[in-house]
C-alpha cells in the first residue's frame, strides 16, 4: 500500500469520468446562458459568522458539518465553504450589485465541503451547480429558477426524476405554525432524540426534516405547514404551481418538505431519483427574501436559487447508462509512423492536423508499426493516416477508415478537408 492516500471523504477524478464532469458542466454552461444567467466565482472560504448567521445556527450544517479553523491573526474563526448561497448573497451585497441593477441572475458550478459520513454520492469535498436570481423572488422568478434546473435534467436525458414542492408561508405564518409544532410534539419529548429535543425550543420545524427512523411516524402526524398559510402566501404559491403546469413540469405537493437551511421562506422544493436509495436528493431550492438582513443588511432581498449535487447527477447518469456513448478519449485520427526515422515528420504532420483542429493522436513510446495499430483500434480511432517513406518523398498519405477498412492515397490538403468533414458529423466529444 503506498505511503499516501486521499484523505478521508476526498476522491480522485481521473480523464475518463472526468469527461463526463465536463460534459455535465458544458450543459450547465449553455443552458444557464440561455437563461440569462451570468457565472459568478466565490472564494472556498468564508468568516465562519456568514454561515452561522446565514445558514441558522440550529441546522445540522452548522451544529455538525462545518470545517472551521482559526489561521486569522485576529482569531476570527474561517470555514471551507459547506453550501454556494450564502457567499453569492454576501459578495453581491459587499460590491453592491443590486445598486447598479435591480435585478441580477447569476450561476456557479464550485467544490464544497462538509464533514460528513463519506458513502455513495455525499464526499467531505464535493461540488454543486446552482443558480440564485436576486432582486426578485415573485412567482415568475421561482418558476424560472425551477424551469432552468429542469431543463438541464431534461437536456441530459435523465428520466424517473420527481419533482416535490411546498410553501413555507411567509414570518407570520411560520411562527403560527412553529407554536403549532411545539404545541404537538412537547407532549412526546420522552421519546425525542436529542437533536429534535433542541430543534423544539430553537426550531421545531427542523424536527420535520430528521432522518430518524422511529420519528417518522410520529412526523407524519404532524400539523401541515399549508393548513396556516394566509391567503396571499396560498396565492403566491398557487401561482407558481400554475406556471409549472404551463410548462408541463410534473410535480408533487409535499407538506412535509421544510429543506435543511433555516434562510428558506415561500416556495420550496427538492428534486429527488429513484436511483440513490435513502438518500435520494439530487438538487432543490426555493425562496430566501430574508437572508440580506440575517447578513447585516438594512433591507430584505428578495431572492430563489437551486443547487444541484454533481456527484448525484453522475451517478444517476451512470445508473441509467447515459453515458454509453461518451468516449473522451476516442481520437478521430492516429497518425501511424511505419518507421522511427520519420518520427519527427510524423510529428509535425500531427500538429498540423491538431491546428485544423481535428483531435489527432501519435505513438511517444516509439512502438512497432503492430502495436500503433493496435493502440489505434483500442482508443476507437475512427481513422489511421500512415507516414512511411513514400508519404514523406510524394507528399501523398495512406488514410485508413478503421471502421470501414477502406484505404486510400490523398495529399494533405484532402486528407485535411476529409477529416473535417468528417469532424463536424459527428457527435461533440467534449
């Protein structure tokens, strides 16, 4: 066993699955342009009090999860950042960018840490891609986050996702429902594990987001949030749902659904797959208006974002084989030096093609003429283009169809032109 290892919760990404990152990521990419969304890249780390302040110091985050340290001369505390919301929130207000536009739509794709148990799809590092619309959190504006996040499943071809929904209802509304809560539960504190026991006096509503086994009966006779929303939060809700059905999105009223971050109000939602088992979140979101203020602000923000776990999305992916069809590593052409004292014209006849940008590989390790060959069909090569003394004397080359078998004799300038052409029918190998 070697000396050094990956630590704990960490993992090394090597060329072929990182192809599939890339792929995902240039999806990402295109799609949030298309949107009108603008990428926006924040430090890994914050002053632990963003998190504390932003997230809620009653949530599992921040009570368990954080890595926090104390390299500031002035002994305030950092974190690694363990979520993307709260340091978009804080860079937006510390540049002032909601005084040069009302409204700004922004994306990110970024690593993240939390310290937690390593298992399938959740790693003390890890990455997400998000988005977060500030200046307005309106039905139109929660629709539009929701839609984005859709559209890049649906672009992927992902299929069995679902969709789960619910109103958090605005301050009002939650302290009703939170003394409805307390109201219900304090009569079984006896059996309450020790975290639900602080969320009752802190925050009873986190209590509906434990994973506990034996609470989840009892959770499942509690109060609905939705039974004391007012009529405008009813309102805001209902339109939302209607811009979704417009859009033919499927979903599903959750009542139970609370998401695990204390800065949530109005809309939320969490999208789920049948393929990870219990821990079956892949993304979700939903409006924070007052996490401004909690970060020092004179006024609330109104605001929606999503986030969407990159390592579940993979791993969805692979389970529903949709990443068949993705080689990386597959060159269109190898370029095959039948003997080594034309290495060096092979070489640069491999630039060449490399400039005409056609992905070309060539042989480094000065292998026989057999084992290029071989390691031409092994990558999938959909062509060889052979260099021997006769290419090099008239100027004209062997080009080899690996899939037809067909051979024929060009100069480069066809060889350059069929390749090309070649090129832009097939699929983009990102």
């Amino acid at each position: 066993m070697p000396q050094y290892q990956a630590v704990k919760g960490t993992r090394d990404i090597f060329p072929d699955e990182a192809a599939r990152w890339k792929f995902v990521e240039g999806m990402v990419h295109v799609l949030a342009s298309l949107y009108g969304f603008s990428e926006i890249r924040t430090p890994v780390f914050e002053y632990t009090e963003l998190f504390q302040r932003g997230i809620g110091s009653t949530t599992d985050i921040v009570g368990k999860e954080m890595f926090s340290f104390l390299p500031d001369p002035k002994g305030r505390s950092l974190t690694l950042r363990p979520e993307m919301t709260a340091g978009v929130m804080r860079a937006a207000l510390q540049n002032n960018l909601l005084s040069s536009a009302p409204v700004h739509k922004l994306y990110y794709i970024g690593e993240l840490f939390r310290k937690e148990r390593p298992q399938a799809g959740r790693q003390r590092q890890f990455s997400q891609f998000g988005a977060e619309l500030l200046g307005v959190s309106s039905p139109a504006a929660v629709a539009e986050v929701i839609t984005l996040m859709m559209q890049v499943f649906e672009s992927l071809d992902l299929h069995g996702l679902k969709l789960r929904i619910n109103s958090l209802g605005d301050t009002d509304d939650r302290i009703r429902y939170r003394e409805a809560l307390q109201g219900y539960f304090s009569p079984f504190r006896d059996i309450l594990d020790d975290s639900s026991k602080e969320r009752l006096e802190k925050n009873p509503l986190r209590i509906l987001d434990s994973k506990n086994p034996a609470l989840q009966e009892l959770i499942a006779g509690a109060p609905r949030l939705y039974d004391y929303l007012n009529d405008a939060s009813l309102q805001d809700f209902e339109k939302v749902l209607f811009y979704l059905r417009e859009r033919g999105i499927a979903y599903e009223i959750d009542y139970r659904l609370v998401r695990g971050l204390d800065y949530y109000c109005n809309t939320a939602f969490e999208v789920t797959s049948s393929e990870l088992g219990a821990q079956d979140a892949i993304g979700g979101g939903g409006r924070y208006d007052g996490l401004a203020r909690e970060l020092g602000s004179s006024a609330d923000v109104p605001a929606v974002g999503f986030a969407v776990g990159m390592e579940r999305l993979l791993m969805t992916m692979e389970k529903q084989g949709l990443f068949a069809a993705l080689d990386s590593r597959a060159p269109l052409v190898y370029v095959v030096v039948q003997q080594q004292d034309l290495f060096d014209h092979g070489m640069q006849i491999a630039w060449q093609l490399r400039h005409a940008g056609i992905k070309t590989e060539i042989d480094l390790a000065a292998r026989s003429m057999k084992a290029q060959m071989r390691e031409a069909n092994k990558i999938n090569a959909s062509f060889a283009l052979f260099i021997g003394s006769m290419e090099q004397t008239t100027g004209f080359y062997s080009l080899k169809n690996l899939i037809t078998s067909e051979q024929t004799l060009l100069s480069l300038e066809a060889v350059l032109e069929l390749l090309q052409e070649s090129a832009a029918k097939e699929p983009l190998k990102l």
